[in-house]
C-alpha cells in the first residue's frame, strides 16, 4: 500500500469512532438521543417538502428515512444527515404533475446515476475553488432560510403558538447549564408536548401538516419506455436534482468539518449521496440530499459525531411515522419551530457582521459574502447563491490580480530593456502591448520576464503582436527570463495566432 492511501485513510479516520462510541454508556447515549431529535425534526420538513413537490406526504417521508439509513453506512461525513429537501423538491416539483409519478421515480434514480458518475469523476475536488467568503454566505443565507421557513408556522395561528415557541426556547437555552447528557432540544420538544397535553391547549401539530403512513415502503419499477425520448424529458430535471443535491452536500460536509474540526472524504459522500438517491427511488422516494437544518440539530445542538446518530435518526423517523404515528401526530409544531429558531441563530455566523469584522475585512471579501446571501434569499436556491458567490469572487479576484502586473522601462548603450513583473493572463495581458514605447525605442529591445509568469495564450498571442510591431520597425526583440513552464506554454503556442 502506498504512503498516501495509509495518509488518505489516516486523514479520512473518523474520529470517535463508531466502535468508540458502542463501547462508551455516555456517547452512546449522545448519539442515540440526537438521532431522535432529528428523527422529530424529519418528519414536518419531510411532509412540507412532499407538498412542494406535488407528492403525496409518504413520499417525503421514505425518501428521508432510506436515505439517511443508507448514507449512514455509504457516506464520507459522519453525523452529517441526508433526506427529502426543499432544494431538490423545487428542482424536480414540475415532473410528477406533468408527466406522472412514474416518470418522477425515473427521474429521481437518474439524478442518483448522475452523482455517482460525477463522484466517480472527481466533481468534490471542485469544492477548493469555493472561497471562505461564499461558504460565510452560505452559512448565512441557510440560517435566514431556516428560520424564514419557519413564518408559514407562527403566522395567523392561535395566539398560544407564541408562548409556546418562547417556552421552548427558553428551555434550549438552559438545559445546558444544567446537563449536556440529554440533548436540549429533545428536553424541548418533551415539555412543550407535556404542556400542550396537560393544559390541552388546541393549537397546530404534526398530524396537521398531513397523512402519516402506516405501512413500509414498497419496491417502485418505474413503468416508463426505455427510448432516447424519455430520457430528454427526465436527464434536465435528474442533472439539476445531481448538481444542487451534490452541491448542498458537500457544502454541509465542509461546515461540519469545521465544526468538528475532522475532514471527510467528499469523493466518497459524492458517490454515496447517488446511491442513496437511487435507492431511495426504488422504493418510491422523491430523493434528497444532506439536510443542514437537521444536521446542525445534530452535530451542533445535540453533540452528534458518528454514522449511529444518522443511522438513528433514520430509524426513528420510521418507527415515528409508522408504529407511534399517532403519538407524534400530537406533538405541537410550535415545539419543532422554536427548534428550528435555536439552529438558525446557533448557524448564523455573527462575527462576519460584526462591525469591527467588516471594518477589517477587504471590501470584496464582504461583497462576495453579501451577495451569496442575497442571490439565495431571491432564488430560494442555495446552489444558485453558492455558484453566484464564486463568479463573483472569481471576477473580483481576476481585477484584482491584473493591477498586480507592471512595466518598467530602462535604457543602456543603445538597448531597452522592459522588465514584466506579475501573473500574466487575459486580464492582464491584454493592455501589455500598449505599454511598450515602439516608434521611440532603440534597435535593440530586450523584455525581461524573471519576475513573471504566462498562464494562458492570451498573453503568448500578446508577446506574438509585441514581437511583430517591432519587426515591423525593423528592430529585434529578445525575450529572457521566463521560466520553464512559460518557457514551453510559449514554445507551443507562439505563432499560431496568425
């Protein structure tokens, strides 16, 4: 075995382990107590997702549980958590209407066909091109986005909703000055259930938000003809439920990295991610991706850090909805909303606003991150806002970088010499011409590269035209100091241009 697959998988180690975890009473105990808080937390999103996405409520609901149980054993980030989305529920919303659940199921196994390939082909590595700047962003608009989400609940609703919500709140925000054993939004969830039930205080619950089904999931074949026509009907919607589900996966993965200070292998979670998808579309599913809001409920609120709290939370979600459906039809929503409010404010990276934070940071830095925020905020669309932000940031950087280059001329016995400095480029080849001295300079013109590099046939075509203006006037040039990189990029290329 090579040194850098023992690296890779010493880099990869998870850390506790899954066996640390069996083997300790008090971790265990961690990680199957925030399994079921995710669990509660599922099923009303799972639900208002299906909803989104023209399906019946069942549909949500199998999806998050395969998904999360199958991701649990599949996936790169251990206690990052995978089901039904709002992101993917928008993307493929128009199919089941239009064309039938039939071709909806194929769609959701394709999308799955598509992140193994784009797994197996490296898309993860694509995650290093994603500033610090956009991640902020990112982190900041899911927060708005978690607890804007959370309006449709606490508007034109019984007036016992607000104290409620508080009630729970106030408790999260205690608990753990009391104890970290028992994760505090389960305690939660516990007592405003036990108030609504003792005082039976009628307000909106999880039963409202639709059916729970009473039976497991069954094998779906989708019954669509295999030919070249079904395929151009389904591939756009399944390429954009791969591309925003690999997206918000791997851009969650990063966060819990951070927050756990671990790293996972994102190739990995990139092909898993298609797996769980597919198998989720076998048995009727309508596919997802790693769900922040719950993952942070998790790994941040609860003290999740292994695959049991993820297998767990699965698992609970199944037996919730299927053998204690009617007990958890009870609990009040106002219970999940304050939650939900808990993991928005908990998320939101508030040293980035800071004003003595955007006071020292670079201006572009902040408007990069501003803008990621605003594109999810009109788009409802993360991936939308995170592919936003890195355009900008690219652009911003680009500017930035072509003032970097300069041009200093001196002359000596007869010869000029202009000395290049900085990266050349497109942005910062293209005015190279216009800053040599044709018609005044002398026969003999030297251009002195030591402090440059060419990066792309903008700027060989650039040094081509420079060259061809002072053949023109009858005069040599000779171009020294680039390095060999330059050196063979401009062999290669110089000349043809013509």
């Amino acid at each position: 075995m090579s040194a850098t697959a023992i690296d890779d998988r010493a880099r990869y180690r998870a850390n506790p382990t899954v066996l640390q975890a069996l083997t300790s009473p008090r971790m265990l105990t961690r990680e199957v107590l925030a399994g079921l808080v995710v669990g509660l937390a599922l099923i009303p999103e799972a639900i208002a997702f299906s909803v989104i996405a023209g399906v019946d409520p069942k549909v949500g609901l199998f999806s998050s549980f395969i998904m999360a149980v199958s991701i649990a054993f599949l996936g790169g980030r251990p206690a990052m958590v995978t089901a039904a989305t709002g992101a993917v529920a928008l993307v493929i919303a128009p199919v089941a209407p239009t064309y039938g659940m039939d071709y909806f199921i194929a769609t959701v196994i394709l999308a799955g066909i598509f992140q193994v390939l784009l797994g197996v082909l490296g898309v993860a590595k694509l995650m290093r091109f994603i500033p610090r700047s956009v991640m902020v962003g990112f982190v900041n608009a899911l927060a708005i986005f978690v607890f804007s989400s959370q309006f449709p609940q606490l508007i034109d609703k019984p007036w016992m909703v607000y104290p409620l919500v508080a009630l729970g709140i106030v408790v999260m925000i205690a608990m753990p000055k009391i104890t970290t054993i028992v994760p505090a939004p389960l305690v939660s969830v516990i007592i405003v259930t036990a108030v609504v039930m003792a005082f039976a205080i009628t307000v909106p619950t999880v039963g409202d938000q639709g059916e729970l089904p009473k039976s497991l999931p069954e094998l779906f074949i989708p019954n669509v003809p295999l030919t070249w026509e079904t395929f151009t009907i389904i591939a756009p919607f399944a390429l954009g439920v791969a591309l925003v589900g690999l997206m918000e996966s791997l851009l969650t993965a990063k966060l819990v990295d951070e927050i756990t200070d671990t790293h996972s292998n994102k190739t990995r979670e990139s092909w898993a991610q298609g797996v769980a998808n597919m198998l989720s579309g076998i048995f009727g599913g309508m596919g997802g991706c790693a769900v922040i809001g719950q993952t942070m409920i998790g790994v941040k609120a609860s003290g999740a850090r292994t695959r049991i709290s993820t297998f767990c939370a699965g698992i609970f979600l199944f037996l919730l909805v299927v053998v204690f459906g009617d007990f958890v039809s009870t609990i009040p929503m106002a219970a999940l909303v304050a939650v939900m409010i808990m993991v928005a404010i908990g998320a939101f990276d508030w040293h980035s606003v800071k004003p003595s934070t955007l006071k020292r940071m670079p201006k572009s830095e902040t408007f990069v991150m501003i803008a990621t925020v605003v594109l999810v905020l009109l788009t409802h669309n993360l991936a939308v806002g995170v592919v936003g932000g890195v355009l900008v940031a690219s652009v911003l950087f680009v500017r930035r970088v072509a003032h970097f280059v300069s041009v200093s001329r001196t002359v000596a016995d007869d010869v000029v010499t202009y000395t290049v400095t900085g990266e050349l480029f497109f942005a910062s080849s293209n005015d190279l011409t216009t800053l040599f001295s044709y018609p005044e300079d002398p026969d003999r013109v030297v251009i002195d590269l030591t402090g440059s590099h060419i990066w792309d046939a903008s700027t060989v075509a650039a040094l081509d035209a420079i060259e061809m203006k002072y053949t023109a006037l009858g005069k040599t040039v000779e171009i020294i100091g680039m390095n060999d990189s330059s050196q063979r990029m401009r062999g290669r290329l110089t000349g043809g241009f013509e």
